[in-house]
C-alpha cells in the first residue's frame, strides 16, 4: 500500500456530553465483552475490529484560546507496540 490514507467512515454531530459519555461507554463495553463495535449510519453498517497490537492516543488541544479539542483514537497494525499507559483517574 502507498501509505496513503482512505476514509471509510466519517462522521460529525452535536451530541450532549452525556450522550457523548454513554456512547464511550457502549463502545468500551462492546469491545471489552465482543472485541469489536459495529457503527451504524442510516442503512451503513461499518465493524470496527482492533486486532493484533493495539495503541490508545489521547490528545488534549486549545486552539485560538477558545476551542477545546478532545481525541480519543485507537490504532492497530500487525507489529506495532505501545509506550506508556495512561489510566483515566
């Protein structure tokens, strides 16, 4: 592959901060319980699969001094190891 990236599933909402916590939430329980979450939007359903060796980023962004941006992203690739972990307290 060229290294290229290839959206497959993209999506943008507002959703209140419970909702965005309940959603958390059924996607860890699904992954804890199943290892894998499907996403659904309208008649597309799209698995998500993390196999193999998995990497948590967290990153935490001000931007302009009024934006607050929060990432949660999980990575897989065969091979691929993570640094130090970061528990939620």
């Amino acid at each position: 592959m060229s290294g290229r990236e290839e959206v497959i599933f993209s999506s943008e909402e507002p959703r209140s901060v419970e909702e965005i916590g309940d959603f958390l939430i059924q996607i860890g329980n699904k992954l804890k319980e199943q290892g894998f979450f499907n996403l659904t939007q309208g008649d597309r359903q799209i698995e998500v699969r993390p196999v193999g060796a998995t990497k948590l980023e967290l990153k935490y962004e001000i931007e302009g001094g009024t934006k607050h941006e929060f990432e949660v992203e999980i990575e897989w690739k065969p091979g691929a190891g993570g640094a130090g972990k970061v528990d939620i307290t």
